[in-house]
C-alpha cells in the first residue's frame, strides 16, 4: 500500500474526513502538508520531512504498512477555506513576484487588470465575500502548482499524483475545461460565440442578438460556489435586461468598487449595475455559455453532482433550486437522483457522461461533475468539472461515504497505474 501525503488545510472539513475515513477503515493515517506554509517558502521535501519524523516518533510501521518504503500517493486538496492561503496565492502571483512560472496557467499571456505587487498583496485585509483579485489569485494558484510538480519529483522520486496539477489548473479554469471537453466530444452547453467569446458587456450582448440566444449564463472562469456566476436573459424585442447572480457592488467616488460574493441571489435590471459587474468579470477572465432550462420537479429545477473515483461512477446527488442557480451554498435542497424523479436509463448517461468527462484528463482519478438534464430532451450536458468536488455530506454509495468509498478504491487497486490506464474493475463491497 502507497502512504498518502495530503496537501491542503490542516484540520479542515477535506483533510479531517480524509484522516477519519483512513482511521475507521483501518488504514495508516496520511501525511498532511500545509499549503500556508509551503506559500511562506519551505520545500515540499522539507515539510515531508518534518511530518515522516513526527510519525515516526510513534511507529514507522502502522498495522503492517512501512510510512516510509513505498512511494507515495500525492493528493492535492482545495486551498479555498484558508484567507491567508489566499492571500499569499494572490502575492504568489503578482508581477514582482520571485517565482514566475506559469507554464500550467491555460491562458498566461493574459494580462490581469489593476495587478497588486507583492507588498500590496500580502496588506490584504480579510473582508466578508470580498473577491481582491480573481484572475492574480489563479496565476498564483498555477505557479504553486507548478512548484509543487516541479519538487515533487525529486521530494518524492516514483510518487504518483491522484489529480495531477497540470490538470487541476485546466479543471479550475471554466474556459480551458469546457474547450477540453468539447474537443473530446463530450456534450456542454453551446458556448456564446464559440470560434471568439466575448471579452465585455457589449460584445456578449451583441452576440448574444446575432446568434439569438437570448439567455445565457456568464461565469467567472475560476470562481467556485456560485462565486461571479450570472443568469442573465434579455428581451428579444424590447431589449430589456435581467441579471440574476451572487455578485454584490460597492461603488465609490474615488476608488474603484468593490464586488464580493453576497452568499445570496441578486437580481439586477438596470444596465449600469449589470454592465459594470460583467465587465469586471470578463477583466478577470469570463466563460459565457447558451443557458439550458434544467430538468425540474414541482416547479424547481435541478442539476447533478455526480462523483467519479477512478473510473467509476459513485456518490451523486440532485441539487433542487427555485431559481436557475444551483448550488448548494445557496442553500437549496438536495435530493437523490429518484427522489428528483430521474428514471433507472437517465441516471445512467448521467453516470456515463461523467466517467466520460473525467476521461478527457487522463491524468486524474477523482472529481466532482456537474451534469445537467435538459427538461426538454432530457439530454445530458456537462457544466463543470470539480477536482475537489468529493466533499458531499451524508450521501453513501454502497454504505460509504465519499471519503472512506475513495480510500477504500485506492487501497483496493493500490493505485499501482495512472489514470490513463485502462483500470480493471474489481468488486468492492
């Protein structure tokens, strides 16, 4: 069996359930690392370092399994519940910064707006919902993964990656997965203006009239929990404008106004507000996509979370909403997928189209797809790919929950092959 190092947030909900599943299943503990303190300047190597002594200090054996012979399994974890991670991931990535590698960023040589240097970056003051800097925080996030890749090969020679970075930072970017999903031949939602998207309020609106597609949804490209995502439709004839989203708006005399994620929906009409808040979206980087009216129950609509584990189609939930936006910070009601009234066949494209879609990165064994069911066709649609998108509460997939169902896959097949592998089904119980 391959110790597990896990990088991420000690003591947080993803690495806590992580130890807990590995405890219950009686499974040698993984090696936490800290992103805070790998961001402050220590080598992977030496982090690991640190962690296999401390454990060692307790035993180097843990019921039968040597911490230290085999290489390990190396798992990334989202460095997203942490503000000084977020802080540092935004420094990380400002122009002055002392490692500019941004070979894993899909879409370097685009400038982010208004960048902060790293003395400016590292002043941030933590504020409710506030998004400092969308597009600085991403270049960041690519350059960490970047060094983490780069040190793991010589920290931890024959390591193997659950997700590999290169693709957690093409997952993380809404604009590089869907492209890789089209290419794959993976059905999603029609992009708006698929040879050029737009880059403003005017060009998305102009396409939007030309393709007459008169309801889309406008994404930020690296945002999470419903973070810069907007339901907007406009009237055919009249032109007139709804904008329904999560973004708040501060404005300002003489600085320019703040937007943060306000945890609830908005609904915006007038074109000053909603030209303002896309275009800060589409400064940071924006994927605007055809809006498919979901399949529904009792006049709600739902999309799905499906969870893939190493080519298997597990845990799946339906996330049930009144408005077009779905997720589950929003605090809509969750379902499984009989309950939201889905037949036997229609369950399973949706586990297909996921398994298929996690396909297209053949480098990673686990993520979260959001799969939608057109209420019409009943055609099912990728919206997202999730490499962190296992932490789903009290939802069992043949009496486990989504960690313990992971570490149990993993130990059984002791993950010995990459993803891209073909991988041989073996029955678990």
């Amino acid at each position: 069996m391959r110790p597990m190092i896990v990088i991420g947030i000690p003591g947080d909900k993803r690495t806590s359930g992580i130890q807990q599943a590995r405890s219950d299943l009686g499974m040698p503990p993984a090696i936490i690392l800290s992103y805070a303190e790998f961001l402050q300047g220590r080598s992977l190597g030496d982090l690991m370092g640190e962690q296999k002594k401390q454990l060692s200090r307790q035993s180097s054996v843990y019921n039968g399994v040597d911490l230290s012979a085999a290489p390990p399994l190396l798992r990334l974890e989202s460095p997203g519940s942490s503000f000084e991670v977020e802080r540092a991931l935004i420094a990380l990535g400002a122009p002055d910064s002392d490692d500019i590698d941004d070979s894993l960023h899909p879409f370097a040589d685009r400038p982010d707006p208004r960048p902060l240097r790293v003395k400016a970056a590292r002043q941030l003051k933590e504020m409710q919902g506030v998004m400092h800097h969308p597009s600085q925080w991403f270049r960041g996030y690519c350059r960490m993964l970047a060094r983490l890749q780069r040190e793991a090969k010589t920290a931890c020679p024959g390591s193997l990656w659950l997700n590999d970075p290169t693709d957690i930072a093409a997952m993380t970017d809404k604009r590089q997965t869907q492209q890789i999903l089209s290419e794959a031949g993976i059905p999603i939602p029609r992009p708006v203006g698929e040879d050029q998207q737009p880059t403003d309020y005017d060009s998305l609106r102009e396409m939007m009239l030309s393709r007459r597609m008169h309801r889309v949804f406008i994404k930020l490209a690296f945002g999470s929990a419903a973070s810069g995502v907007i339901a907007y439709q406009i009237h055919p004839v009249t032109g007139a404008e709804i904008a329904l989203t999560t973004v708040g708006v501060e404005d300002y005399i003489t600085r320019p106004p703040i937007y943060y994620n306000s945890g609830k929906l908005r609904r915006y009409t007038d074109t000053a507000t909603i030209s303002g808040i896309m275009n800060w979206i589409y400064q940071h980087g924006a994927y605007a996509e055809q809006w498919i009216p979901k399949a529904g129950l009792k006049g709600k609509a739902f999309d799905i979370r499906q969870l893939v584990v190493l080519r298997e189609a597990c845990h799946a939930i339906a996330r049930v909403s009144p408005t077009p936006i779905t997720n589950l910070h929003l605090r809509n009601q969750r379902m499984s997928l009989s309950e939201a009234g889905l037949s036997e066949p229609i369950q399973e494209q949706v586990r297909n189209t996921a398994v298929q879609a996690l396909a297209a990165f053949p480098r990673s064994g686990v993520a979260g797809i959001d799969v939608l069911v057109s209420g019409g066709s009943q055609q099912c649609f990728v919206a997202d790919v999730n490499p962190f998108g296992d932490l789903l509460y009290d939802v069992k997939y043949r009496g486990c929950s989504t960690y313990e169902w992971e570490m149990k896959v993993l130990s059984a097949r002791d993950y010995i092959t990459p993803p891209s592998t073909p991988l041989i089904k073996e029955g678990l119980s």
